[in-house]
C-alpha cells in the first residue's frame, strides 16, 4: 500500500477509527508519513543537485494548478517543465518544508526557498496542496511570493 492509495474493506467488516489507523500505521507509520517522505525526499534531491526522477514522484496525467502563471503540459512532461524553474537557481540552493498537514490523500505543504539567481539572493515562499495517488503527486495546487515567511 502507498499514500494516497484507496483501501477498501469487506462489506461484512464494520471499521472503526482505530481500526482504520492500525491499517495505516501497519503498513507504512502513515499516509502522512509516506508522502511526506516523498516530497522530503524531492526537497533533498533538489538541494543536492540531484537529477529529479519525475515518473517516482508524478503520476503520468500530472496537473499543476497555479493561478496567474501559464499553464503547463499535462503529465511527466509538464512535472519536468516545473521542475525545471528550480534548475535557474544557483546554490547554495535550500527548499525546506516548513510545514506539513495531511487528510486522506492530499498534503498541504508550507515551504521556503532560498538560493541564487543571477548572482543576487532570491527568496520565495511557497504553500501547495498535493493530492497522491498510488504514491506520487497526481495534483499540486501552489501558490508563491519573492519574499520569506515572516
């Protein structure tokens, strides 16, 4: 089982509460903690310079929604579009997760970057909601601003 993977029970079975976080918490801490390792696992990639495996983290019918910016392919090719806005920056480069909130199969993420670009500091902050299926984000609904978090 992976985070944002449906778990159906039989009909006859009545699940309660803390059945249910017995499943979750057997089978991987929980859903929480799969996907937020997940995007953990994006932010250190992305600190290090690690090449982006966009079909581990995105589902093939990917779709990122950003108001006011244009809007992207579908799919791994719009995730690696994405990705790629990170790849102007110069390190020292740190995309932290500040915060993480998770129900049912979407986490809400509150982040802040800070690197370089074009020899000058650029900081931005940055909340997203991720929906999860089977695994990887099929969804990112962001927001951003050029300044930090108060």
């Amino acid at each position: 089982m992976r985070c944002g993977e449906r778990v159906s029970l039989a009909p006859e079975s009545r699940p309660t509460a803390s059945s249910i976080d017995h499943l979750f918490s057997a089978t991987f801490g929980s859903a929480e903690a799969c996907c937020g390792r997940l995007l953990r696992e994006m932010a250190a990639a992305h600190n290090l310079g690690e090449p982006d495996r966009v079909s581990d983290w995105f589902t093939e019918d990917f779709r990122l929604h950003e108001p006011g910016a244009p809007a992207l392919l579908v799919g791994h090719e719009g995730a690696s579009q994405m990705r790629a806005r990170f790849k102007t920056l110069t390190p020292p480069i740190n995309l932290e997760i500040l915060d993480m909130i998770e129900e049912g199969d979407r986490v809400a993420v509150r982040w802040q970057l800070t690197a370089s670009y074009d020899g000058r500091p650029f900081e931005q902050s940055i909340m997203a909601i991720y929906r999860f299926e089977n695994g990887r984000i099929a969804e990112d609904w962001g927001i951003s601003i050029r300044a930090l978090w108060p």
